[in-house]
C-alpha cells in the first residue's frame, strides 16, 4: 500500500500527546500502565533503551530524517539484545512484509527496515493491544506517545483507506 503524494498531509499532525523533550515523555510512560510500548523510528527507540525503557517492539530503519543516523542510536539499538526481524518497506509505503512483522511480532523483537520506517506507526496502532503505548518522533517538534484506544484504531483504519495498493 501506498501514500498518494497529495494526502500526506494527513499523517503530518501528531496523532497522540506530543511532548517537546524526552525527560517530560518518560516522566508521562513511568506515571500510566500501558500493556505494550512500541517504538517507531531511531531516536525515539535509542532514547528510550538509553533511559531504560525496554520496548516490546521496536521498529528500526537506521535513518534520520531519509539521512544516515546516528552512530550512537545504531549501536544503542543493535546492542539491544532480542531476536530480530529484517524487513523491506519502501518510503511512504506499507509493505505486507512490514504489516506481517508487525502482526507476527513475538515481543521482544526489533523489526529492522531496508527502506524507510516512515509508516509503521499505521499499522503498529492497528495491531496493537488496546491500551499500548506506540512511540514515534514527530519532525521538529518532539516526540508522540499515542496510546492506543478503540477509537484510534479506527482512524488508523481510515487512513488505510486512503493507502493505494501497489
């Protein structure tokens, strides 16, 4: 499935509670229970292992912003020592092989990506157990604890709606 160019928009607004640096996001995920945490993305994921937070999921592309990532973040998270899952999924798509890992996770796992992890968060909401947390870096602007809730899988299963196959 893929993004049609003229509704990215759609995935640009942060879909859960955005917190403008990470001490104030891991004051929030220590103060609630959550069933599961999901990371989405490099920095988030290293962050979090850097500060303790060991998740269920995370999904890894070794980029930044489409440029290579930090080396740090790369070593936080290949030293995260649980089974691992390689995937292709190209950008401003979700590809069946990503949708599968994410559907047949057997947490702990690191799924890593070959392409991009850009869309992930759709289908890691879907797939969740409800009262999850999945945790994504919103662009220039913070970080994005979502947690997931009937009504939030829903959206996301509007927003597949609009997903081209390809």
């Amino acid at each position: 499935m893929k993004l049609p160019e003229n509704k990215r928009y759609l995935f640009k607004k942060p879909a859960g509670k955005l917190f403008k640096n990470l001490k104030k996001a891991l004051e929030y995920l220590n103060s609630i229970n959550y069933e599961k945490i999901i990371t989405v993305g490099d920095v988030v994921s290293a962050d979090f292992l850097r500060n303790g937070v060991k998740p269920d999921i995370v999904i890894a592309d070794f980029k930044t912003k489409r440029s290579p990532a930090d080396v740090n973040d790369v070593k936080t998270i290949q030293n995260y020592s649980i089974p691992v899952k390689n995937v292709k999924n190209p950008s401003g798509h979700i590809s069946n092989e990503l949708w599968e890992s994410i559907e047949n996770a057997d947490p702990p796992v690191k799924i890593i990506v070959d392409g991009e992890e850009d869309m992930a968060t759709v289908p890691a909401v879907i797939l969740a157990p409800k009262g999850s947390i999945i945790a994504y870096g919103q662009p220039k602007e913070g970080l994005v604890l979502l947690e997931v809730t009937e009504e939030k899988k829903n959206k996301f299963k509007k927003l597949i709606d609009i997903l081209e196959e390809n």
